[in-house]
C-alpha cells in the first residue's frame, strides 16, 4: 500500500457508539408514538357519545295566545335518542309554556339521523313577531342520559 491510500482508510471512521444510541432511541419513540396513536385511534372508536344538536327551528305566532313551533333535531352521537321534552319556553315578561301539548316533542331519533315536528303551544300571553323567546330542551337517551339544550327563539312571520 501506498502513503497515501493508508492515510485515507485510517480517516475513514464510523459513527460514535452514543450518537448511534441516541439514533435508536429517537427511532424506537418515534415508532412507539405511531403505535399508540393507532391503537388508542382504534379503542376510542368503540366508545358512545351522546350529542345531539338543534338544527333549525321557527315560531311561527298564531291568532290569540297561540303559536306553532317547529324543531328540527339531528342525533351527531352514537346513541339513539328516546326523546326530546321541552321543559321550559318564556321570555323576559311572559311563560308561554303548555307542557301537555308540547311533551313528548320527538322520539326514537338513530344515531346519524335528522327528525323535526310541529306543534301548536299557548302562551298566557300572546306570541310575537321579532320577540326572542327561550326554549330549553331535555334530550333522553336510549342509555338514559340527558343532555339539556338551550335555544333563544325568535318568533317570525314567516
């Protein structure tokens, strides 16, 4: 061998044993992280969920006292909803609330699906347009949880 090939195979080296460990540790927590974001993505998948939401409504005031109300209510859950109550609709003067007529106001909603209803109401005063009148609405569940949701109504003509 020459000089000069023999300075070259001496400065050729290989990595540190602590930067190589340190190498193999970046990789095995970087793959343990992929891991468990993919097993625990996987378990939460089975888990329920109860959640429903108000889609649209209108109050519509009527002659006298009375108005009809229409809902509309989507279950975004993984549970079926057994019932939808309104448990209270007034605002700052007047309770125009007639639970016999608006209870129950659905029923049997499956996961992933939208229902709406109509219903006529008496108030102890009459409804009217522009006014905002707050409802507050007690979702059942199939499991027998509640979910309580509150809306600001705004009477409209239409």
């Amino acid at each position: 061998m020459t000089k000069s090939h023999t300075k070259l195979i001496h400065k050729a080296k290989a990595i540190s044993p602590i930067i190589a460990t340190i190498i193999l540790i970046v990789i095995t927590v970087v793959a343990g992280g992929f891991i468990y974001a993919y097993v625990s993505g996987m378990l939460h998948s089975g888990a329920t969920s109860q959640q429903a939401t108000i889609q649209s409504y209108s109050l519509v005031p009527g002659s006298g006292k009375n108005a009809t109300l229409t809902v509309t209510v989507q279950d975004s859950g993984t549970v079926a909803i057994s019932s939808v109550n309104i448990t209270s609709l007034s605002n700052a003067v007047t309770t125009t609330f007639n639970p016999y007529v608006v209870n129950p106001f659905l029923r049997s909603i499956a996961p992933g699906s939208t229902m709406s209803n109509s219903t006529s109401i008496t108030g102890t005063a009459p409804f009217l347009a522009g006014n905002t009148y707050t409802a507050t609405f007690v979702v059942t569940y199939a499991n027998g949880a509640t979910q309580d949701i509150t809306e600001g109504l705004v009477a409209s003509t239409f």
